[in-house]
C-alpha cells in the first residue's frame, strides 16, 4: 500500500473515532443519592431511550418509597415518579405524584435538575453517584 493512501486511512479511521466519541452517549445506570440527604438512594436504569428509577429516602424519621419511569433524549433524563409509601397526608396534599427533569454531567458522575409535584410546588435537586 502507498504512504499517502495509508495516511489518508490512518486520518480517516482517526476523524470517525473523533466523531463517535464526541457524539456517545455517557451511561448513567447505577445507584446515586441526593446531594445533601446521606438517607437517599435512587437506582437508575436505561434501556434504549426509556429510564427506570426505584429510590428511598427519609424525612423527619418517615421512610418513603418511591419509583418512576420515563425516556432520556441527549443528556436530559425526565420521568413521572409516585412515592408508594409514605405518610398519607402526601397523597392527600397531591404530592406523591409528580415528574422530575434532570441533566446528566458529562462524565456520569451527578445528575442536576428540578422536580415538580402534581400540585405545582417545585425543588432543584442534585443526584450524585454512589456506585455503578
């Protein structure tokens, strides 16, 4: 093979890995807790576009359970998510149903983003992860 036809595959088969690489989607499956809250723990998974979630965590001593699902499109991650067991004043305030919208960092490490209850109150949240 000639050096130029070699050189010009070498640059080729280089641009294409660049390209690939720059475009990857970064995983983010794995356990992460909230920023701020040692009791809360969240399990993500992905397959294809759609997102799985089952969490725990506890305010004032109450333990809730919660899970949700829903699709991630580029880096952004959002789902609909009900808290199953929890205090019943949740469930009649209309807070144990809700969405949550967050962006994954580009290393997969922290995921940032806002969730909204369905009775229109909203919080930031950070997720950071704990393990893969």
């Amino acid at each position: 093979m000639n050096k130029k036809l070699l050189s010009a595959s070498f640059v080729l088969v280089l641009l294409l890995f660049v390209i690939s690489t720059a475009f990857a989607e970064v995983t983010f499956d794995g356990v992460y807790g909230e920023v701020g809250d040692a009791s809360s723990v969240a399990v993500y998974a992905q397959d294809g576009n759609m997102v799985h979630v089952t969490g725990y965590y506890v305010i004032s001593g109450q333990p809730r359970v919660w899970y949700g699902k829903g699709k991630r499109e580029g880096n952004t991650i959002s789902y609909s998510y009900k808290i199953t067991l929890g205090p019943s004043r949740l469930a009649a305030e209309r807070k144990n149903t809700g969405k949550h919208t967050l962006t994954i960092s580009a290393d997969g490490r922290t995921m940032t983003g806002n969730a909204t209850a369905s009775d229109g109150t909203s919080s930031s949240f950070t997720m950071q992860r704990k393990s893969n």
